[in-house]
C-alpha cells in the first residue's frame, strides 16, 4: 500500500518513512506506524464489505446453530436460555424490513433503538441492514432531555423502545418533531401503546408489528459499504451528545481487524464459543463484540438487565468471552476480596501465597491457565467456576483498566485479560493488548485496520521522534467514523489536512511496539505557578490506593495546588477505622478528620510511588461515601468522569478546602 521505508519495531509493528521535527508553526511529528500484518494492506472480512453480507455468511455457514438468545420467565424465575438459530434470526429480519417498509421508510432513514439489551436489538439491526437503514441507539441510561436531543438531531421517524422506557418516552413525546412510530418491546399493556397512540404516534407491539411483514415479504435492499450503518451519540462529558457517523467499511474492517488479531494470537474462535451481552449496545464496544461474534458463528445470550442478576446470567450462560468496562472488573476484585476478609487469617494467608506464587510463574512468561494447574484446583477454579467455569478470555474497554485490577483478574480467573483501546470514532477496534509479561499497563500493538503518528502537543513536552515516542495519538485508515452528523464544523475541528483523527490522548510506543496512553490534553488545566496538570494521569496514579474506590482531581489557574474528592474502599476503610479505634460507619467515617488525612497520605504515598511529582500531591482530600455513577450524573454511561458536572455539585466543598489548606 506504501512505497515508504519500512522498519520493522517489533514482531507485530512497524513504522513507516521518517518523522519530522517541528519548526515554527509546525508541530513535531512521529513516523507512520501500522500493524505488520496491514503493512502493505489493511484487514479484511472474507466474502463481505458490509454489515449484511457478514450475517448472510454466517446464515449461509451455520443456518440451524443457535445464536441468540435469552432467559424466559418461569414461575417468578429466569429458566434457562432459549436459543433462536441463524435462520430464524433471518426470517424474523426480513419480516420486520416488510413491516417497516410498509410504515413508509426508505433506505437511509434512521431508526432508533431505546432499550437494554435484549434479542429484539439483533432482530432490528438485521432488518435495517437488508434495507439500508442507518441504526441510531440510545443510551439506556440516559435521560429525557438527551432523548429528545438525540432523535430530532438524528431526525428518527421510528423509535423501537423497551415496555420499561416508555414513561421516558412520552414525556418527550410532544417535543419529537420527526418521530412517526413507535414499536413496543417486552409484554406491554394495551394501555401502554394506547398512551403513545393519544400523542398522534403509530404505535405497534413487537409481534404484532412483525406478523404485519409476513404477508408481504421484500426483496433485500442492501447497503453498500459506504452507507451508514448506525449514528452512536458519544455520551459526552460537557454539552449534547456528537453523533458519530459509523459506515459498514468502518464497522467490517473493526471486525475483521479483531479475526486477524486473534490469528496472529494463535486464538480459536468457533460457534461454540458463547458471550454474554449486558454492556450496553448503544457502546461501540458492545456493538462491534456482537457484530464479532455473528462473523464468528457464536452465541450471544442476553441478561435480564438488571445488574443483581448478572452473576446468575453468568452462571447460566456460562460464556467463553466476557467483556466488560473497567468498573465491571474492579467490582469483581473487590467482591472477591470482600468475601475473603471474612474468611479466617488461615484462609486468608493460603489464598495470598497462593496468589503470589501464581503471579511469580505467570512473570516468567507462563499464562494464567498454564502458571500453576495445582492451584487452580485447589483455589482459583471456585471463583471461576462463579462466572460458568467456561471462560477462556476477558475483554476490557471503554476506560483505562488499572494494571493491578488486570493482573488481578487473569489470576484468579485464570484465563488472559485482554485490554483495549479505542474510541467511538475509531469503530471501539484500535488496539488490543498481548497477555503477556512486560506488556501489563499497555494496550498492545496496533490492530489491522488503521495506521497512526504522534503529534507534539503545544503545552506538553512530549516528543514525538524522542526515546521513547511520546505525543498526542493521531488515526487515519478504514475504521475511522466518517464525521459527526450534522456537525460540519466539528468534524473538521477533529481531523488534520492529511486525515489524521486527533483523539485528545497523548501515547507512548515502547520497544515492543505497544501503545501505552499517558496522559489527556483535553482534561489539563493550569496551576497558578504555571505548572500544566494532566487530570487523568494523577486519578490513575491515585486510583491504586486500596483505601479508595474513585477519585477526582481539581485544580484551577487561581490556585497552586491540588484538592481531591475520593470515594473509599468501604471494606478497607472501615478496616483501618477498627485498628484505630475509629467508628466503621461509612457515613461518620468519611467527616472524620484522621480518615481524610490517612486516605490524603496514602493516595499521596501511591502518586509518589507512581513517579509523580511535588506539585502533583493532594494538599486537601474531601470523603464521599456514594460513588460517583450515571445515576447521579456524575459519570457518562461509559464510565468517564464528568468533570463541570463534580465541580457543580462540590463547589462548596472545594471552596472550604482551599479554604482550610490555605491556613
């Protein structure tokens, strides 16, 4: 593909031609660098460009083996799953294309989708892609206002929603100037499409609406690679939601990146591998592992929705592939931990060597279901027995996965976690991380569908063409999304003259061609010294404390040092209240002076730890004990912290500890 000098970096990277050292106006930049295997040539998916031709593949290749599935309500209890094969997925598809076309929609319009994760979300997604219909999600968590956004901004005349966001729905309804239909998933009431019907909208129940293709069946419409195939709204931090235009090319390529990736990994995937679907579709993560998994031929069972019972779905399912966001995982750890604590110091001493010597064979290069076969029988295979006893691999993504909480999972679960990075406007499929010793803390090569550089950053020092490159991560290739809809000049804010996407992160290539991300240009503010601090960086340094769960870091230009809010480990925490005579109520805790300068000093102590700087400590740090999360609206549906949001909601308290500080 390039007539570039090549030069090989690792077994799995190399950099094309030469970098460029900065010069007035111009900034630094690295080499090109590209997967080894997309050096001449970028992945692709065999007999298919876009999103329709890979599901009639896999109809074609496995018409009577299961797909999706869920678990139906017996007696007040989940059953087993139940599982609908490839062709039934087709034939409900191509009813639901009839009904739809039959409604008055044409290829190119939009449809949305409101719900949790169900197999309606499948079904719908095959129907629009035989007719050329671009999907537009919502995010299950959001609210009114981003709703209402979201469709008249997509300018959605059909809106397919779960009998549970209903009451959400009609609230926005009368502000809805494109919706036309309404189609009801779940068992809704009568009364339920009724009260849609009053608004002026056509509302269907799900069956009903199928039964209503059935008689009059269409010949497929099918888009072209180049044709849109969903419009994801970035949850945003600040403002409304961008909507990121996401082609068939740009979802294929992601997906045959990840074939091509498991190939050189030497990983089988096969219809009898299984995933587990909770991590919300309206995510570019759950999107693109779904879409994986029908080019695989696997199962996807989907959970009931409600997070109490998601270890029971886990337990039902029993998946080879679990995926999962940061938050997810860290949960898992601490609910392990937690049990063990109230296990007797016997136990508790076992488990620990048990852990340690594990960790010590997996550091001379073996892999977690390799280290050490005794222990696992004896210890590690209960606990992964709790997740079906099946699974093979975790995926991580959506947020940086702390290096403790990795090496964590992959040892007691015996089996690798797999990190990834990527953005919503890099189709999620970036990079993927090697299970391997050294490479803990990066997020891996780069995959087959993109090629990227490093820019210098005008307020950092990073060097692009330095030992190691460092700077700002610029994307270009296939899976790159084609624009933010309706947004002309945002989409020309986030792309260069070459065509480079700037993601806002700053990287770092290490010597076996892995990517660490460092630090974040657009979460940096100024100190009043003039020193730059990168937010994230410290709240990752900070976030290895065992006395906490999460942390947010404040700073402002008027102010010469650093305040923090921290929600803390509740079992930790309480722990050090009773070896010091302390109350264990989490809520007293949390104002008592001594718990707020020990959970000061120790975040401080692992900030040290981790190479921070003076100026970089917490002079203040204010308890909370409720997490920060989307409820509150203090984090985004993808786990990011909302920053204008933290500091609204304590300012207050941010003044009294600049206040304090000060004295």
């Amino acid at each position: 593909m390039s007539h570039q000098r090549i030069k090989k970096i690792s077994d799995t990277t190399v950099a094309l031609g030469e970098g460029t050292p900065g010069s007035g106006d111009k900034l630094a930049l690295s080499p090109i660098y590209r997967n080894i295997r997309a050096k001449d040539q970028y992945a692709s998916l065999e007999g298919a460009a876009t999103l329709y031709e890979s599901f009639k593949r896999s109809v074609h290749q496995y018409p009577t083996e299961n797909f999706i599935g869920e678990r139906k309500m017996e007696n007040g209890r989940a059953g087993p799953y139940e599982f609908l094969t490839f062709k039934q997925v087709e034939a409900k598809s191509r009813n639901l294309h009839s009904a739809l076309a039959k409604l008055g929609l044409k290829p190119k319009d939009k449809v949305g989708i409101y719900s949790h994760n169900v197999p309606e979300w499948m079904m719908t997604i095959q129907a629009a892609n035989r007719y050329s219909l671009a999907i537009v999600p919502l995010y299950d968590s959001l609210g009114e206002n981003a709703v209402e956004y979201t469709i008249n901004h997509s300018e959605t005349g059909v809106c397919f929603i779960h009998e549970n966001k209903v009451k959400f729905l009609l609230k926005a309804l009368p502000k809805l100037k494109t919706l036309k239909a309404v189609v009801v998933w779940g068992n809704p009431s009568k009364d339920v499409v009724e009260n849609i019907s009053k608004q002026g909208i056509k509302a269907f129940e799900f069956s009903e609406f199928c039964h209503s293709g059935e008689a009059n069946p269409l010949e497929p419409s099918p888009p072209k690679p180049q044709d849109t195939a969903c419009i994801m709204y970035t949850s945003g931090t600040t403002g409304n939601p961008k909507g990121v235009v996401l082609t068939h090319e740009n979802i294929v390529t992601a997906v045959a990146s990840l074939h091509a990736y498991v190939h050189q990994q030497k990983i089988e995937i096969a219809r009898d591998d299984s995933v587990l679907s909770f991590l919300t579709l309206a995510h570019i993560l759950g999107r693109v592992v779904e879409e994986f998994a029908v080019s695989c031929g696997a199962k996807i069972g989907y959970w009931q929705g409600d997070v109490k019972k998601l270890t029971d779905d886990v337990a039902a399912l029993k998946p080879t592939l679990f995926v999962a966001v940061p938050r997810v995982l860290e949960r898992i750890q601490q609910g392990i931990q937690g049990r063990l604590r109230s296990q007797s110091p016997v136990v508790q001493f076992a488990f620990q060597a048990a852990y340690s010597w594990k960790r010590f064979w997996m550091g001379w290069g073996w892999s977690a279901s390799d280290a050490s076969p005794l222990l696992d029988a004896l210890m590690f295979n209960t606990l992964k027995k709790a997740f079906g006893g099946r699974v093979r691999f975790v995926v991580s993504g959506g947020a940086p996965l702390g290096r403790a909480v990795e090496e964590y999972c992959s040892t007691v679960l015996c089996c690798p976690v797999f990190q990834g990075y990527g953005l919503t406007e890099t189709c999620g499929a970036s990079w993927v991380a090697l299970p391997k010793p050294g490479n803990s803390g990066t997020v891996g090569p780069p995959l087959a569908c993109l090629e990227f550089r490093f820019q210098a950053a005008k307020e950092l020092s990073y060097d692009p063409n330095g030992k190691p490159p460092q700077g700002e991560i610029c994307i270009r290739g296939p899976s790159i999304f084609k624009g933010y809809y309706q947004d002309e000049e945002k989409t020309k804010e986030a792309f260069d003259d070459e065509g480079f996407f700037h993601t806002g992160d700053v990287g770092e290539l290490t010597s076996s061609g892995c990517l660490k991300v460092i630090d974040r240009i657009k979460n940096m503010f100024k100190l009043a010294q003039g020193e730059y601090i990168a937010a994230e960086k410290l709240e990752n340094a900070f976030q290895d404390c065992s006395l906490v769960e999460q942390v947010w870091v404040y700073g402002n230009s008027y102010e010469n040092f650093l305040v923090g809010v921290a929600v803390p480990d509740k079992g930790e925490l309480t722990k050090w209240a009773k070896s010091n005579g302390l109350s264990s109520d989490l809520k007293q805790l949390c104002n008592e002076p001594k718990a707020q300068q020990e959970v000061m000093e120790q975040l401080n102590a692992t900030g040290k730890g981790k190479g921070l700087r003076g100026f970089e400590m917490l002079r203040a740090v204010h308890l909370e004990p409720t997490e920060f999360s989307v409820e509150n609206d203090l984090m985004t549906p993808s786990f990011k912290l909302k920053r204008p949001q933290l500091q609204k909601h304590y300012q207050k308290l941010i003044d009294e500890m600049y206040k304090k500080a000060k004295k």
